[in-house]
C-alpha cells in the first residue's frame, strides 16, 4: 500500500508487474479524466452503473478504472483475486485506491482490460460480428457454468458485465463486475436458481437496449433470451455433474465419460467411486475444475498460449501431424515428439507468412485456427485434403490487405 500525498489521492495498492498509476489525476472526477490525463483512451464498452475510464501506459497494458463508494473497491479486488487463484474467466485485478473529490471520498478499483475482447454490444451493433450472436448463448452459459461449480454466487450476472473473446468462430465470456459477487465452498439449488433468475432478468434488459438500436433476428427476442441460456446452462450442469454406474468389467467407461468431460473442455480433478449396494456396480462421479482442459494441454506441449476453442483446433491438427508421422516412420510417436515437429513445420511457417496481420500474441493463435477452418472449407469443397500450405495460400490471396498505392499513383490518378 502507498500512502501517497498526492492532490485528491489518500491511498493506492498496486499489484508488482504494474505502473504505480501517480500520474494519474486522482483529484478530478473519473468522467473528467479524457481531457485532464494524455493516458485516457476511448474503448467500447457495455452499460454500468459506475463511472469506467480506461487508460493507456506503452510498453505495460490498457487498464479500467471504475469509481465505487468507498470500501468497494477493496471488497471487489479481493474477490476478483480469488477468482484468479481458481483460474477462473474473470478480468485480472490489478490495485484499488482511495480518493477524495471535493469533500466526496470513493475507492477505485484498477483492472487490466482483457486484449482482443468486445463488449456485447459490440458483438451486435459491428456489421460482420453477426455470427458471434448467438453463439453468445453458450458463452453466457459455460461461463455460468463455471463459476457456479467454483462456488461463485454472481448475484449480478448481465450481458453489460460480461467481456467476449472471440475464440476460433466461438465466443469465450469473462466475468468483468465481481462488485455482488460471493465465494462460497459450494453452492446450494437455491442460490444457482436465484443466479439464474436474476441472469434471466438481466440480459432481457439488455436486449431490450439493443432491439432499441438494431433489429434482432427471431432467435434472439429479448423476451426468451435469458430462458435459451439457462436452458443451455441446466443441459451442461447436469452433463457435468452426471452419475455414471459401473459394472466390474466395464471399467473402459471410466476413461469414457473422462474423454466425453474433455470433449466439453473441463479439466478432471478427481474421480470418486462409491459402492451402490449392488455388489458388482459402483457409481461413479467426477470432480471437474475448469473448462480450460486443451489450453492447457496445448500450452503443456507447445508453450502456446490460446482460447480454449482455439487449442482444441490446434491439438487436432497436432494429433493429425502425429498420425502422419506415425505413419511415415512405421511406429508410435510420442505427441511431445509431434508437438515439437508441428510448432518448426507447421505453425512458425505460417506465423512468418501471416506477417503484419499478427499485431499481437491473440491474433497469432486466432488467425492460425481461421486458416484450419478455412483448409477445411477448401478440402469439403475439393473433397480431398488440400493441405495448409494451399489453405494459406488462398487465404492470403482473399484476406490479406493490399499494399497502399504510392503517392505518385494516387496523384496520377487524382
């Protein structure tokens, strides 16, 4: 904790890795940051109760600053760290300070803003996002899903307090506004139904907004929004927390209803067995953590860091990579082996070729799976494999922005 005497600023924490955020001006109000600091930046940003401004430090990150009555800030950084420590789809919490404006005291909590994500109005007011909508859905509901089965209770779960990231054609949902939220060691019913009604309250409001702005398609009234992801939410909570019964000599369906949770993207904590009564058959029940289980095999293997989704395509290609070389060489190759060959074969070729479209670290995993999903419309239409090298190809010629003019052609031309 800094015990700053700086105008308007009492006190500051800040996470090590970050600025310390001094220069920022502590004694005006948050809305009056865009002409008071060169660091206020202007960012899209979904509905809030309170103030939000975003600034900029090169070299370090964008950050969110929202203004709370004071003792918020403390309360809401504490319980977004919490849900860090359980590796949990939330913004990262960075510091919270207290300030004094004009008699007027407010804490402020300082968040990292999570790259390449959009609020949800973005997702439906940007022409070419329209695909994103409504797999908004299951977004919504994974996301729920997660942090019900970590004990989170919301209690404030809206469309306006969510971030999205595209992840390989899906959308990742980040919980943003942590400010009603309590953890617990489990949940009851009770308190996951509350969640779910005040969700269902929630994004029909937002929608609302939204059908003020734009026309929805049918699939997408404000009226059924809330009740199509909480149906989505009960299908996948109760996949998850599904008993499986196992006979003596059916032990190959362990592994199977492991591979089928992983199929899902959860990760397996434990596997409980517990005796039914019935001599022969045991009831089986999986503890699962989080829904992160290719990325972080991915990045076990390769260093990678990607989306969920975008993981999963990559281990695909890498499972095919490990085939071929099987194949090739007449015996089993270890996936590590395979992993090591794809990255120097396959994926550092491509990264040099896509060049200047990769501005950043999500772009490189997200523009990697768009040209997988574009080899595998190119090899549906040719019905043969046309290879990545082809599918790149033919990607750079569609996709890849052309070079400008010079300004001697433009004036030739003018």
């Amino acid at each position: 904790m800094i015990h700053a005497e700086l105008p308007g600023l009492r006190s500051i924490l800040v996470r090590p890795g970050h600025p310390d955020f001094l220069d920022l001006p502590w004694e005006q109000e948050l809305s009056a940051w865009p002409g008071a600091t060169d660091r206020s930046i202007e960012l899209p940003r979904g509905l809030s109760r309170h103030e939000v401004q975003f600034v900029s430090y090169p070299g370090a990150s964008i950050y969110a600053v929202k203004e709370l009555p004071e003792g918020l800030a403390e309360k809401e950084y504490g319980l977004l760290l919490e849900m860090q420590s359980r590796s949990l789809p939330s913004v990262e919490p960075v510091g919270h300070a207290l300030a004094d404006l004009g008699g007027r005291r407010v804490s402020m909590l300082i968040t990292r803003f999570l790259d390449a994500s959009h609020p949800y109005r973005v997702l439906f007011l940007s022409p070419g996002l329209e695909r994103y909508r409504e797999r908004l859905l299951d977004a919504m509901a994974g996301l729920l899903v997660r942090l019900h089965l970590a004990g989170v209770y919301w209690g404030d779960c809206s469309l306006s307090n969510v971030l999205f990231r595209r992840d390989a054609g899906q959308l990742g949902a980040y919980l943003v506004d942590a400010e009603t939220s309590e953890i617990h060691e489990s949940l009851s019913d009770g308190q996951r139904r509350q969640d779910l009604m005040i969700m269902e309250d929630n994004v029909g409001g937002d929608l609302l907004d939204i059908s003020m702005a734009t026309r929805l398609p049918d699939a997408l009234r404000p009226e059924t929004f809330g009740a199509s992801i909480r149906r989505r939410y009960e299908g996948l909570w109760c996949e998850v927390n599904r008993e499986v019964i196992v006979g003596a000599s059916e032990r190959w369906r362990i592994q199977a209803r492991v591979r089928a949770l992983n199929a899902l993207g959860f990760s397996i904590q434990e596997i409980k067995l517990i005796a039914t009564g019935d001599q022969d058959k045991l009831a089986m029940r999986t503890v699962v953590t989080d829904r992160d289980y290719h990325r972080h095999r991915l990045h076990d293997h390769t260093g990678l860091v990607a989306q969920e989704r975008q993981a999963e395509l990559m281990l695909n290609e890498i499972e095919e990579f490990r085939a071929r070389l099987a194949q090739g060489s007449r015996r089993e190759v270890p996936l590590s082996v395979a992993a090591f060959r794809w990255l120097s074969e396959a994926w550092e070729p491509t990264q040099r070729r896509l060049g200047s479209l990769v501005k950043t670290e999500a772009d490189a995993a997200e523009l990697y799976c768009q040209v997988l999903e574009h080899k595998w419309f190119m090899s549906e239409a040719a019905k043969a494999d046309v290879g990545l090298e082809a599918a790149l190809d033919d990607y750079l010629a569609r996709f890849k922005p052309k070079k400008a003019r010079s300004k001697k052609a433009g004036a030739a031309n003018s």
